[in-house]
C-alpha cells in the first residue's frame, strides 16, 4: 500500500473517537473496568438441546402441560374429595334423639312432640379441641370428621339414652376455610361437600379482564403451583377439590413472545422491538410469526425459523432426549425447536406447534444477506480511503471560502 495511504488510514483511525456516537464503544467499556469477570467469548453459558420440529416432537408439544399442574404439584385424586375435618374455632351444634319419650332427654309427657329430640346449643371449638355433651362429658372433635364425632357421642350414650342418634351440624367453619385473593375478588368461603377450584371461584364472581389473561395460584401446605386459567376449564384433572386452608390467587399477566432477527414490522406491545402480545388464548407458532411481520423477503433464511423456550425435562424425555447429560435436579431444560419453512408442509405443523408465554423466535439471516453485509462494508472501506484525498481538497476550498 502506498504511504500516502497509510498516513491517511493512520488519520482517519485516529479521527474515529471524535465521530458522533450514541455511547462508549464496548472496548472502552472492557477496557475501563476497575475489575472485571470475564469468560471465554465463545464459551455456551448454558447447555441446550436442539429440537427439530418433526411429527413425533409436535405431538409430544401440543400435549404437554403448560406451566405448573395442579393435579402433578399435590397429587389429588380427581374422583375422591378431601375429607372436612373439625378444626379449632368453628363452631358445631348437636341434635340428639331418642327412639321414645321417657328417656335421658325427652320425658314422658313430650310424647306429643313431633319428634323425639332436643337440639343443644351451639359450641365453638376451644384451644382444647373438645365440646361438651351432657352426660356424656368432653368429646375430642379437632382433626375428626362429623361421622366420626357421631359414633363417639352415640357411644357414649348408648347406657344412659333410649336409643340414642345425634345429628353433628357443622354450623360455622372458621378454622378451615378457603382463602381467595386477586382478581376475582377477596373472600373467604368455608367448604362444601365435593366442591373444586372453579366452583370456589364461581362463588366470588367473574373477573374484569379477559381468561386468557388470567393465571390461578394455589398454595397448600407450604407449597405453591401455578396453572393457566382456561387451562383450568379445558382439563379437567387441574380442577381438583379444594381443601380448608388453601388460598387461591388470581392474578393477570398479559402472554407476550419476543420475535427478532429477519423479520417484518407487526403490531408490537408498548412500543418495545420484538415485543408482541397474545391477544388471544392459544397462540400458533405460524400466527405469532405472522403477528411480527412474516418472514423478511429477500433476508430471512426460511429454513432457519429458531424458537427459544425452557421445556419440561419429561417432555423431552417423551421425544426422545437423551437429558442424562444435564443436572438432573433441573426441572425445565433449555430447548431451541428449529422449523424449516422451505418444507412444503411447514404452514401445517407449525399451525399446531403451540407458542408460550415468554417464548423467543429467531429468524436468522440468509447465507445471501451475510455476503451483502461484507460487501457494503467493503466497498464503504475502500470508498473512503480512496475519496480521503478528494475530501481534504473539498473541505480546504470551503474553509478558505468561510475566511473570505
């Protein structure tokens, strides 16, 4: 290379730190740093499986569980509702009947009564746990059911009454109640007979957002599983019973993706790049691309549609994984799913590949665009170092014509 050339590219370098920037450059950043943490630039900082899309992986896809299970997190059986148990502070009432007049309860000129019975008056269950029946003195009821409560006092009666049945009427329960909180509104409901999340959410009332925006937690003995809300409609198995001392929380979070790389512009949230919403309850991976713009003609590289997701270790496992090779306390595994549109029947599988909340699609550029992005910078190189000297001339002519 001529020296003039070399003096000229020297300058021009020289030059680059007074050219106008939106910030530092990252080698100033790197280079600046009082100390530092640094890895290898090509080092993976997380191991990952690759996943093509294929019929056997789409099956596997669009069965699995999204987010947490109810029925998987407390392994609730879906045919047996939880028995309701006696708890400290609720309050109970006892009808005791004799099979005639004349006996421990009933004297003999209340024959004319229509029914041989007396009603005690209601208790609330002390620190204790017991209630007290006449002549039949403390009865343990904490941590028993009514039936149980029943046989006890009955029992306990049989020498003294006619006969005696006793009716345990659970009139207020405090102690074990169901706690609902969010959007749904606040109550606390106390239980009924066989009934279930939905139900306990039936009894506060409808929501102000629609259900594909709304997720349902529920804690249960110091732990806590999270299910998307029609989730909770279409299977039925999320739908377990409740049982006293759950809380549920409802809360809405709008299901949003992130979609970079080669594509078009689409109706993206809050003004952020790459950014779109849901707007819908099940969200395709052919509608979420649309959403974004479609592949960019000319720059996408069709047959390398990536999709970014933490998958189920089980889900992989299904498909055929080998995940011996990640830790095996992970639940979730870092997944790429990789879609070849240049296949004529992409339009079909990637309308069943289900999009998730927080999933990221990449569309990576054409080998094509590469080659045009080195050519631009080459000749924008070579350009300018060839028209530096043109420029000085130019730039003399217009200073001395200022001066004069």
């Amino acid at each position: 290379m001529p020296k003039k050339y070399l003096v000229l590219t020297a300058a021009l370098l020289a030059g680059c730190t007074n050219l106008p920037v939106d910030g530092p450059a990252h080698r100033d950043i790197s280079a600046g740093a009082t100390a530092s943490l640094t890895a290898e630039r090509d080092q993976i900082v997380y191991d990952y499986a690759l996943v093509d899309i294929t019929k056997s992986v789409l099956s596997v896809v669009s069965s699995s569980v999204s987010l947490g299970s109810f029925s998987r997190s407390f392994g609730t059986a879906p045919h047996s509702a939880p028995s309701i148990t006696v708890g400290t502070g609720d309050v109970l009432q006892l009808t005791v009947f004799e099979s005639s007049a004349g006996g421990l309860f009933i004297p003999p000129e209340a024959g004319v009564r229509p029914g041989n019975f007396v009603t005690l008056p209601s208790q609330t269950v002390g620190i204790s746990g017991s209630v007290t029946v006449p002549y039949a003195g403390d009865v343990r009821v904490v941590g028993r059911t009514t039936q149980q409560i029943k046989v006890d006092i009955e029992k306990k009666l049989s020498t003294r009454a006619v006969e005696p049945q006793v009716v345990v009427t659970l009139v207020e329960q405090t102690a074990r109640a169901v706690s609902i909180v969010g959007e749904f509104g606040s109550n606390k409901f106390q239980i009924r007979p066989n009934e279930r999340i939905l139900d306990i959410i039936a009894r506060v009332g409808a929501a102000k957002y629609p259900g594909y925006e709304l997720f349902v937690t529920l804690q249960r003995n110091g732990r806590s599983s999270t299910v998307y809300f029609p989730t909770l409609i279409s299977d039925p198995r999320e739908n377990i019973f409740v049982m006293p001392g759950d809380t549920i929380y409802a809360y809405r979070e709008q299901q949003k993706y992130v979609a970079v790389g080669a594509l078009g512009s689409g109706n993206q949230t809050s003004g952020v790049t790459g950014l779109f919403a849901f707007e819908q309850e099940r969200l395709s991976l052919n509608e979420a691309i649309a959403k974004a713009g479609g592949l960019l003609d000319g720059r996408a590289n069709a047959s390398k549609v990536f999709l970014y997701r933490m998958e189920y270790r089980e889900a992989l496992e299904q498909m055929g994984i080998d995940t011996r090779r990640f830790a095996p306390e992970l639940k979730f595994i870092p997944t790429i799913y990789r879609a070849n549109f240049r296949d004529p029947s992409s339009f079909f599988f990637t309308q069943d590949f289900p999009v998730r909340h927080h999933d990221a699609i990449y569309i990576a550029n054409s080998d094509s665009t590469e080659l045009e992005k080195f050519l631009f910078h080459t000749r924008a190189i070579s350009s300018t170092i060839a028209g530096v000297a043109t420029d000085v001339v130019t730039t003399r002519d217009a200073v001395r014509a200022l001066g004069n």
